[in-house]
C-alpha cells in the first residue's frame, strides 16, 4: 500500500521521507523548510537544464524533418547523443574576451538570461500538491522575470564595445518590449474571468480551458510569446544574415553556450506557462485523485504547444523589422486592447448566468473581434506601389541620375 500511495504521488512521498528524516537528525522545523526549498530549487534548476539536451535534439531532429532533411543522425542512434557532444563542446571551448568590454555587463548578461527562464518555474503549479511558489501575484512575476530577459540582452550588447551588438541589442529589446504589451493585456482578460493573479487558482478556475472560452486571448499570447523568445519568423533578435548574428556575437564558449540553453529552454518554459493558463494546466480526468496524472496531463499540453511553436520555426520565413512591429502596434495590441473592454462590460453583464451560456455568448465575442479586426486590418493597409525604372540609362528613378546627368542639366 505504501509503495502504491508512493506511485500516486511521488514528489509528497519523497518529501515526506526527507522531513522523517531530518527529524531523527533533530534539525528544527524551521531549518527543515529551508533545507526542503532548497532541494526543491535545486532539484528543478538541474531537471530543467538537463531537459534542455532533449529539447535541442527533439528541435533539430523535427525541424529537419520539416525541411526534408535527417536532422542529428551521426552520434548515437538516431543522434541522441549529439547534444551532449555539442555541451562537451562549448565546455572546452576557449573564452575569448574582446579589448575593452565593459566587464560587469558583459559576464553577467548570460547569467541573467538562463536566470530569468529558470526563475519562471517557481511558479509552475505541477499538480494539485506539487508546486514551487504559490503566489498571490504569479502573473505579475512572470512579466517581471520576463523583463529580466531584457536586461541580460541589453547588458550582452552594451557591454560587448562593439556597435552591432548593441545595434542589435536595442532592436531586439524594442521587439521584446513592444510584444510584451499584448501579452500583458491578454494575462489581464485571464484575470477579469478567473478572479486572481495566482496560476494556481487560474488553474482551478478553469471548468473549460480557458482555451475554447477566450481563443483571441489564447492567440495572442501565443504569438506575442514568440516575438518575446525571438523565435522564427520573429527570430530578427538573431538574424545572421542581417546584423552578424545579434547582440551575443561577442561570447564564445560557455557563455555563448548559456545563451544557446536560455533560448531552447525559454521556448519550453513558455509552453508550460501558456499550458496552465490556457488549457487548465494539471486538470485532467483523475488528476485529482491521483497527482501524477496531473503531471502526465501537465507534460502532454505543453509538449503540444512546444511543437505547434517548432513547427511555425521550421515553415515560416522571417518578417522584416517594419513588419514585425506593425504587427504588434497595428493589429496585437489594439486587438487585445478591444478583447479586454469587451470581455470586461459583457463578463459584468453575463456573470449571474449559467457557465454554458456564458461560453458561447464569449466565443462568438472572440470570433466575432478576431474576423472585425482583420477585416479592418485589411481595409487600412495600403499596398505600396513597386518603382519602375523607365529605362536603363535611367538607373535611379529621383532624383537625376548624378552619374549620367540629364540633357537639361539636372
């Protein structure tokens, strides 16, 4: 019995062997907690960067497949062992540090980028007993250690001393901000309905995925999501062929390889947290009654956003830097602006209702917002017209043509 109650949930069995036996070490309640947060963290900060191996191979493996090629296929089988042939790497990699970097910013951006993905975990709820930090103001925190992310790429090309990495540093610090505005505002409509800032009382509140009652806000989380990771087709935070490679040109070895983790681990993290947002996390049929299933349920959801966002990496080409902020300013954040007055005056007069009327009364609002909003879109976007030149000797179309000036002077 003991062994099955163990199996139903592990993480409570082990915590309660580890509290038995500090207690026959007789160590004090107080240190008992402390040491317990401590294994937590460590525990969680190792598993998720271990994980990190099996995510860049999953990534690389699927995105060949999409692109018609084999992916990692030469060490191990399948090329499992390619990742950590690639960590072993980076680890003995020589550091090459440029003349005069500022130091401080400069050592410390990489840090900062894996610390604000690894901070986000605490917050995770696993299950209806595991959890990390169940604060009252989780959501705040997440945009909070979301800005962290920020600061690691602005301290990576400020303190760099070289001009494209802080010219890419800036544009991708304005791609990350101008994306986190809709992403703000779509965790506000969650909180209007859920009543709470805490991911795991959203997560309790949801009798329905928040998925299937609020699509719009679904939608533009995931795609602000996205652009904050800087990944494809929103990827110009890194664009080789553009700004030689983005604000980490300057790192090599294992600070260049921190960033590689942040960026692999961040797309995860962030599945994870649309997961329990969105799709009712840990909630499952038995999840409840047996905590591991919470997990098992937990895992699949996120594992299936992780791979819709891989998929769109390995299809979708790369927008230009205009279109990329037109979608943000033009179309994301007065959508999410418009989603969040309506939800908020139709939720006030719906409230008193019963759940399966108010389901249907928000979806046709969210299909209803999403159709307006492309169709006005589409109405005020004007197509610029493509110059021709009217002839070959005519190389510049305004003004004169400076190498071959013209008959009247000009």
């Amino acid at each position: 019995m003991k062994i099955l109650d163990f199996l139903i949930d592990p993480i409570i069995g082990i915590q309660n062997w580890i509290i038995s036996l500090l207690t026959k070490w007789g160590v004090a309640q107080e240190w008992q907690t402390t040491i317990l947060y401590l294994i937590g963290a460590a525990i969680l900060g190792t598993g998720a960067l271990l994980v990190t191996l099996v995510l860049i191979w999953a990534e690389r493996k699927i995105i060949g497949r999409l692109q018609d090629r084999y992916g990692p296929n030469r060490v191990g089988p399948w090329g499992i062992i390619q990742p950590i042939a690639d960590m072993l790497k980076i680890f003995i990699k020589e550091h090459i540090i440029p003349d005069d970097v500022d130091p401080v910013p400069y050592h410390l951006a990489p840090i900062i980028s894996v610390a604000s993905v690894l901070l986000v975990w605490a917050i995770v709820p696993f299950s209806n007993t595991v959890k990390g930090s169940d604060l009252n103001v989780a959501l705040l925190f997440l945009l909070g250690v979301s800005g962290l992310g920020e600061l690691g790429v602005i301290f990576a090309g400020w303190g760099s001393n070289n001009k494209y990495s802080l010219l890419a540093a800036f544009r991708a610090s304005a791609q990350m901000i101008s994306y986190e505005i809709p992403m703000a505002i779509s965790l506000l409509i969650v909180v209007i309905l859920s009543g709470s800032m805490s991911i795991g009382d959203i997560v309790y509140s949801q009798k329905i995925a928040y998925l299937f009652y609020l699509p719009l806000a679904a939608f533009i989380y995931f795609v602000a999501n996205i652009a904050e990771n800087g990944r494809a087709p929103f990827d110009l935070a890194e664009a080789e062929s553009e700004i030689v490679a983005g604000f980490n040109m300057e790192y090599s070895g294992l600070k260049f390889g921190m960033f590689y983790v942040a960026d692999f681990l961040r797309a995860f993290t962030t599945s994870v947290i649309f997961a329990s947002i969105f799709l009712g996390g840990w909630r499952g049929p038995g999840a409840e009654q047996y905590p591991i299933l919470g997990f098992i349920y937990l895992l699949i959801k996120s594992v299936v956003i992780w791979f819709i966002g891989v998929w769109i990496r390995g299809s979708m080409p790369r927008y230009r830097i205009d279109q990329m902020m037109a979608i943000t300013w033009k179309f994301l954040t007065p959508l999410a602006f418009s989603l969040l007055i309506v939800v908020a005056f139709v939720q006030k007069l719906i409230q008193n209702l019963s759940f399966w009327v108010q389901l249907p009364v928000m979806l046709i609002i969210n299909i209803g917002l999403f159709i307006a909003g492309f169709a006005i879109l589409k109405k005020f976007t004007k197509q610029k017209e493509s110059l021709v030149v009217s002839s070959p000797e005519r190389v510049l179309a305004q003004p004169n043509n400076p190498f071959h000036p013209s008959e009247t002077g000009g």
